[in-house]
C-alpha cells in the first residue's frame, strides 16, 4: 500500500450503529490485519491492542480497539489515558485507529483529530482456480507460478502482447524483495526497512512474498497472508519504470492461486483512500469496499 497521507480532508465515520454482520466482519478484518503486520511490541488493555514498532508506519503504532462494545463515559476516558501514557513513554503520538463509528463519535467530541482515511476492500480469492507450478529453482526455494489468466490477459495500454514473466512466491522475502518494496513504500529509510523485516519475522500464518523480475532484476512486489480462509494482501509496490504493464494484476493473481491452495476462499486488502489507480485496479479485479477506517490522533498536550 502506498504511503497515507494526511493531507486529504477526512469524512467522518458514517454515524450510528453498524448492523451485526458488517461489525462482526469489521471486526475479524481489523484483526487479522493486525495479525499479518504485527508490530514489536503488543499489549492487550480492555479488549484493545496497543502496539508500538518504533513510530515505523501508523498501523504498527496505534491502538485498534478489538471488542464489540464500545467504552464510553469515564470507562473510555480511563482508557484513552492508558493509550496516552503508553505512546508518551515510548516517544510516540497517541494514535487509535477507529472503524467504528460510536467510538469514533465519541473520540472527535474529545478532540482527538482524523488522519489517513482508508478504505478496506473485499472480494473472493482474485485468480482462483487450479494453480499451475512449474519446476524451477528460484531465490529462496519459491515457486515459479503461470499466471496469464482473466486478471492478466488482454493489453494494457502501454503493454506488449508477449506473455508476462512469471511470479517467484517465497516463504521468506529475499534482500530484492525488500529493496523493491521499500524503494517505494518506504518511510523512514535503512532503519525503518530493518523495523519493517522484524514485523515480518512475527507473522504466524501462511505467508507468500510474490515478486516479479525482469533481466533478473525484482520490478514488482506483493505480500499474501492466510489466516482463518481470508488473504490478506499487502506490500504491493511496481518500480515507477514498469508500471502500467499488468504486474500488479500479475501479482493478484500469483497470491490469489497460492491462496487458494491453503484454503482460503476470500480476499481483503487496505488502501488510502486517495489511491486512485490502486483502487481502479483492485476494482476490476473484483474487490468492493467493505467498510472504511482512520486514525485519530489524540490532543495535545497543554503547554
């Protein structure tokens, strides 16, 4: 995913309630997406999870509220302090990232301020159907997948007619892979991207680093995690040269068979809002919204 910015204006949270199937699904999404990029350090409070990876991407540095009630009066007040004094001690912003609109609600009354708004999306499994394998020994045992299907085929604008290379799934990323990926999400430079591997090495779950390479160079990354029949989908980054060549769609689909394989059945991924091109791809890939969230970063302190 592309860096958020916090320069778009947010719309608040649609208010009220959500019905039950669409917060219970929020709610499983919000945490299997925190599962897939877990950050360094984790404490449960109240059913929330605060997290803290040394201020590397919000996601990794914020609170996500997991529970189905919402805390309200001085219950939530008790805990926003936690929050707060817990990013204070580690030199970070308070920040929650909010999905629910009665908690968001409640969060703007006390000042606390909107930023990265970002849409969740959802669909089957992208390019499900019987994966094609082919022998071959690519960089860290990985598989070489055939992926010239309904996401891949026809001609871009731009694009040759020749068939795409294929994609090289790994179970662990190589030095490429993370060079790829960083050159174009990355944050906060050789540090960060050193923050970054060691969120990685704590996934739990099946977990697939996609890349494609042309003349032996990586040119287009993308990550899939497993965990409960969902794929979770992250990282996907294109080198500025070889975009508009159908890799993106290449890695959909690469990620989606490899998926399916471990059982999953439906896919979700999360975009800033702003993307226009990502989200007109996933679009056409068969991803819809599924609900929306943002961060909210708490007031400051009086001086």
């Amino acid at each position: 995913m592309r860096r958020l910015g916090a320069s778009l204006g947010a719309r608040p949270l649609p208010p009220g309630p959500l019905p039950p199937a669409d917060h219970d699904r929020r709610l499983l999404l919000d945490r299997l997406a925190a599962d897939a990029w877990p950050a360094i350090e984790v404490v449960e409070r109240r059913g929330w999870r605060l997290r803290a990876a040394e201020g590397v991407t919000k996601r990794a540095n914020s609170a996500l509220p997991l529970t189905a009630g919402v805390l309200t009066g001085d219950v939530l007040d008790e805990q926003l302090t936690a929050v707060a004094t817990f990013y204070a001690e580690r030199g970070l912003p308070a920040r929650i990232q909010v999905s629910d609109p009665l908690l968001d609600a409640q969060l703007a009354a006390r000042g606390w301020q909107v930023e990265s708004p970002t849409l969740v999306l959802a669909s089957p499994v992208p390019g499900a159907r019987p994966a094609s394998y082919r022998a071959g020994s690519p960089p860290c045992g990985g598989l070489l997948v055939d992926t010239p299907d309904v996401l891949t085929s026809g001609s871009p604008q731009g694009r040759s007619s020749s068939p795409p290379p294929a994609a090289t799934l790994t179970p662990v990323p190589d030095q490429a892979w993370l060079d790829c990926w960083w050159s174009v999400d990355g944050r906060e430079g050789p540090r960060g991207l050193e923050l970054a591997r060691r969120c990685l090495e704590r996934i739990a779950s099946p977990t697939g680093y996609a890349s494609v390479r042309i003349d032996g160079d990586v040119v287009a990354v993308a990550r899939g995690v497993v965990d409960e029949r969902w794929l979770g989908l992250f990282a996907m980054a294109v080198l500025p040269t070889h975009r508009r060549q159908g890799h993106g769609r290449h890695l959909l689909g690469a990620l989606g068979r490899w998926a399916a394989t471990h059982g999953a059945s439906a896919a979700y991924l999360q975009l800033w809002s702003g993307n226009d091109p990502a989200r007109a791809l996933y679009t056409a890939a068969g991803f819809a919204t599924a609900y929306g969230y943002h961060y909210r970063n708490g007031p400051a302190a009086p001086g």
